[in-house]
C-alpha cells in the first residue's frame, strides 16, 4: 500500500513556555485520508501539538504544514483560509457560551458560507444529530454535561465538512457506548468524506477503534509511532503498558 | 536605580506600549473592511441602548444639583434669570460629556473587561479564531466603533434630560413654565459649544472600549484574572479619560478659540 501525501507535516518543530519546553525538536507527518492518533501523558504537549496545526500556537523554531502550505509563514487572512479546511474541537470545547447550541454549530457556517437562515438551521440540526444532541439544539452550553459540550463541540468542529478534522479527547466524560458512537462517526466521516483525522485521547480501545497510525509523544519528543500492533511491540516500556490498558478517560 | 524598581519601570513601559500598539491597530482596522455590521449594531444596543436608564436618571439627578448650585451662586449677582443658560452652557460643554465619560468607564469598562475576560479564559476566542474570525476584528472593533457611536448619543441625553432637571429645580422656586426655561437654556449655548463637546466623548468611548478590551483579551490567572481584568478596567479607563480630558479641552480652546472666551 503506498503512502498517501501527508495532509500535515510537523518539521522539527520546538516550543517552550517561560523555560519549559514542551516540545522538543518533533517532526511529525500526517496521512490525508487516514486517521492518526496522538496518545501521550497527561501534560506532554498533545493540546499544543494540536494548537500549532491550526495555528493558534507559533512555534520557537521549525514550520508547520497544511497541504504542503506553511501555515507557520502565512499572513493571517490566509490562515483564515487555510482555518476554513480545518475542524477544531478543543479539549474543554469551548462553546461561545452567549449563543444556543444550535447557534454554536450555525455560527462557522453563517461566517464563510452563502447558505440561506434556513438551510443553515437545517444543517446545524443535522451535525447535531450526529453527536446525538438533537434535543439539546435550543439549550444555552452552560446548561449541558460535559459530555454534552464535548459532543457539541465535535458538531460545531465539523459545521464547514472540514477536510482535516483536529479532535482533542473526543471521549472524555462520555459513557461507552456514547464513546463508541463518537468513533463511528469518527470512523464514518473517513469512510465517506475522506477526512483526515487527529484524534488525542487517553481511551486505548477508543484510539484502536479509530486509528490507522498512531503517534506516541513524550518529554517533547515522538516516542513511537506506527500502527497499533507497532507500538505493542515498541521497544519502550511506556508504550507498552499504554498500550495494554483496557479503560481510560 | 534599585533593580527592582528598574525592573518595574521596564515592565509598566513594556505593557504600555503594547497597549498603544493594541491601541493603533484597533484605530486601524475601523477603517478597513471587512464590517462586521451586525456584530457592531448588537454592541450598541448592549453598550449604548442598555445604558440609557443610567444615563437619563444620572443627567435628571446631576440637572437638579447643579441647577441649585448654579441659583444659589447667581443670586448672589442678582443673576437668576441667567441660571438656565449657565446650567445649559456647563452641561453641554463639559459636565455632560465627563459625567457620561465616568459612568460608562463603569459599565460598559466592567461589562467589556469582564466579557472578555472571560471569553479569553474559557478559550472562546480561540475558538473564534480556530473557525477563521478575526477575534480583533470580531470582538475589539466592533465594541470600540459601537462605544464610539453611543457616547454622543448619550450625552445629548444626558444633557437634555439635565435640563429638564434643572427646570424641574428651577419651576419648583420660581415656577418658570419649561418653555421659557429651554428657550434661554439654549439662548447662549451655540454650536462651537456643541461640537467639540461631542467629538470628546468619542475620543472617551475610543479611550474606554480599547482599555477595557485590551485588559480583557490579555486576561490569564482564571476566574481571579476575570475579575481583575474588570477592576482594571474602570480604573484605568477613568484615569486614562480624565487625562484626555484635559489636553483635549486644552486642545479644543485652541481650535475653536471662540470657545475659551
Ligand atoms: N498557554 C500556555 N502557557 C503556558 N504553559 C502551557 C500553555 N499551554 C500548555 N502549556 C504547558 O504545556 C504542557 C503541555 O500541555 P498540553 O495541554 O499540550 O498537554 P496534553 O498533552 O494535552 O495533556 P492532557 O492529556 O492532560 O490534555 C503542559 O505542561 C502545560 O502546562
Ligand atoms: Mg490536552
């Protein structure tokens, strides 16, 4: 099987916070098309990894792609462009909490579409179906669970059909079978719309439900990467016990 | 120079400038499209049209006051029949665009410094620029345009409902019919008294919608940080308005010298 292009490149990217370095020297490419996961302890840089592709992180030192586009050297009504291929579900999802759900998932597709008000709506009711908040399209975010927000967010993540889908924990807070969905569609989005897809999670059945490769970082570095079977047989201890554990959150 | 002082100094500069770069890029970007219309058009009502019920009963309130310190030094003259117009004159030229300067500071510095504030702590402007909207644009100018548009509206409020204060002082000791009070209210107050009184307070609104959107995006520290952010708000945006207030009525006089006679 070849390859296919690589719709993100990391190249040798480095950023510290004050004299913490949170990411060491990390070149990193990811397959379009296919879903790559980012496991990691809590605290390794997986959130800052994601913030730098969409570009709300700027780097110390190194370039980051977006097909082929260095993002790193883009002005920022070309970011904006580059933005409108991307969906972003950040770890607390980040609902503008001022607005319904409804209007959350509406609001991308308000901003860089031509859509009528009323095919919007339709629209922003259909992606919430997908997560299963159908019911929930009116209530205000501070009203929901957590697991509600997170869902909501992935709804509003994937509101422009974004060709790269950035998902950071997508199933904390959630039950299983609520988890296992998310995958589905996760999975489905692939299948059908040929999304590439990063997914962080802590979930190990979660992350082998989804992932073609899988990306393992540590102390700023990329410890393993491969696919599932890869890092079980990794060299590394760390990766390896990672890899055995059954639950996660 | 002990270093910590030094180190102080340096910092406080530091945070200034960035504040004056903050400052010209907002002063920038009103001039240049994309609009957000809708945005801005919500934050006049929000900060403008929701501040109205402050304002008018403040102007009733500060109309009454002055209206009777204004008799009561004029009758020493023998001069009451002058108190309308002076009350007039007072009001438009300086005590209605402070008083609204001051308690806009308070709510719409608190109200700016603490939404954004909280926005910023919650990633919420992140996310703004995560679906490919410019937060500056989005969140700043609209709110410094929608503060620049509201302050003359208010103070023209502020200065009617003043004057209907003051006949409400004035007809309770003389009985003078409204009328008469708003006609020789007006009978000294000319247009070159109006005007740079209204620019001010745009400059004002200009001063307190920058402040307290520059202390509310660069929140950090949390919920404690949101509520500073609001503090700092109004203090600074008072203090930074009040000093404009001097070399803008310094630079008004010299404009419009007529104005200083
Ligand atoms: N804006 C920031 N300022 C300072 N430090 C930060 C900032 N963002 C992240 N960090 C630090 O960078 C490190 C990595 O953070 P990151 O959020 O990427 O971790 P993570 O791998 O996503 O962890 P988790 O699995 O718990 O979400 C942490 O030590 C964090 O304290
Ligand atoms: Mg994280």
């Amino acid at each position: 099987m070849t390859e296919p292009p690589a719709a993100i490149r990391l190249d040798r990217v480095s950023k510290a916070f004050g004299s913490f370095r949170v990411l060491d020297d990390v070149s990193l490419r990811i397959p379009r098309g296919r879903a790559t996961v980012v496991l990691g302890r809590s605290g390794t840089g997986k959130s800052v990894t994601l913030r730098h592709i969409v570009g709300l992180l700027q780097p110390d030192a190194g370039r980051v792609f977006v097909d082929d586009v260095e993002i790193t050297a883009l002005s920022p009504s070309a970011l904006a462009e580059v933005r409108q291929r991307i969906g972003f579900l950040f770890q607390n999802a980040a609902l503008f909490d001022s607005i319904t759900v409804a209007e959350n998932v509406a609001f991308p597709m308000r901003r860089h579409t031509t859509l009528s008000d009323g095919e919007v709506r339709a629209r922003a009711l259909e992606k919430l179906a997908a997560v299963g908040l159908a019911r929930a399209a009116e209530s205000m975010p501070g009203s929901l669970s957590g697991g509600m927000r997170k869902r909501a967010g992935l709804a509003r993540a994937m509101a422009l059909d974004p060709a790269i889908l950035l998902v950071d924990e997508p199933s904390a807070g959630l039950d299983p079978v609520t988890s296992e969905e998310i995958d589905d569609l996760l999975v489905a989005l692939k299948h059908q719309r040929g999304t590439t897809l990063v997914v962080v999670t802590h979930n190990i059945p979660s992350a082998r439900r989804i992932a073609d490769t899988m990306v393992f970082l540590h102390e700023g570095r990329v410890l393993a990467s491969g696919t599932a079977a890869d890092l079980e047989r990794c060299e590394h201890e760390l990766v390896r016990k990672f890899m055995q554990s059954e639950a996660g959150g | 120079m002990p270093g910590f002082v030094r180190t102080v100094v340096v910092s406080r500069l530091a945070s200034g400038g960035r504040a004056m770069i903050f400052a010209g890029r907002a002063l920038r970007e009103i001039f240049r499209p994309p609009f957000e219309f809708q945005e801005t058009a919500r934050q006049v009502y929000e900060l403008g049209w929701r501040s109205l019920p402050l304002i008018a009963a403040a102007g009733y309130a500060v109309g009454i006051v002055m209206s009777m310190h204004t008799r009561a030094s004029l009758e020493r003259f023998g001069a009451e029949a002058l108190v309308p117009a002076v009350l007039a004159l007072a009001l438009v030229r300086e005590t209605g665009p402070l008083v609204v300067g001051l308690l806009v500071s308070g709510r719409v510095g608190a109200g700016v410094g603490a939404e954004l504030g909280a926005m910023k702590v919650t990633e919420q402007i992140d996310a703004l620029e995560a679906v490919a909207v410019d937060s500056f644009k989005f969140l700043v100018v609209t709110r410094v345009v929608a503060c620049m548009i509201a302050m003359p509206i208010l103070t023209a409020v502020m200065n009617i409902t003043g004057i209907i204060g003051g006949w409400t002082a004035e007809s309770a000791v003389s009985g003078m019919p409204f009328e008469t009070y708003f006609r020789t209210a007006f009978s000294l107050v000319q247009f070159t008294d109006y005007v740079p009184g209204t620019l001010k307070t745009m400059v004002f609104g200009f001063i307190i919608a920058v402040t307290a959107s520059y202390l509310g995006v660069h929140t950090s520290g949390g919920t404690q940080g949101v509520g500073y952010a609001a503090t700092r708000s109004v203090v600074t945006a008072s203090i930074l308005m009040i000093a404009a207030n001097v070399v803008l009525v310094r630079l008004i006089f010299f404009i419009f010298p007529e104005t200083a006679e």
